[in-house]
C-alpha cells in the first residue's frame, strides 16, 4: 500500500513539474507587489462640528447655528456618498 502511495505522490510531482508556470503575472501579484494603500478619511467623531455639538448636547444647550452647522456637515457627508 505504501509503494501505492509512493507512485501517486511521484505521479503529481512530476505532473505539477510538467505544468508551465504563467511568466506574466496577474492582477493579484500586481496588486500584492504594489504599496499599500492608505486613506485620508477622518472620523466624523472628531471633526470640531460635531465636538462642538457634543459640548452643547452635555451642557442641555443646543445653539441653532451649532444645529445647523451639524446637518451642513452631515448633508456634505451624503452628498459625497450617493456621487
């Protein structure tokens, strides 16, 4: 059983040795060799409106202005979004 065992494995060895390797590469090995990618989004967690808005909300007084500056920053963000 063993020397069985013994001619599958020397059978897909040889097999895999006989198949040619691609010399061009592919998307992936493109995209494995390229820099990593990094991006320049922020957290709206710390964007001064929205800290701003926080202190307020704590404080129990929300200024209009402070309201409207929040929405102008969350219309911003959806507009960017459905682009």
């Amino acid at each position: 059983m063993a020397k069985d065992s013994d001619n599958l494995m020397a059978l897909l060895e040889r097999l895999e040795e006989s198949i040619p390797q691609p010399k061009r590469k592919d998307a992936i090995d493109a995209i494995l060799a390229s820099k990593p990618r990094t991006t320049g989004v922020r957290s709206l967690r710390d964007h001064e409106v929205v800290q701003q808005f926080r202190r307020e909300l704590s404080d129990g007084l929300i200024r209009v202005d402070t309201a409207n500056m929040l929405l102008g920053l969350i219309r911003t963000v959806v507009d960017a979004a459905m682009k």
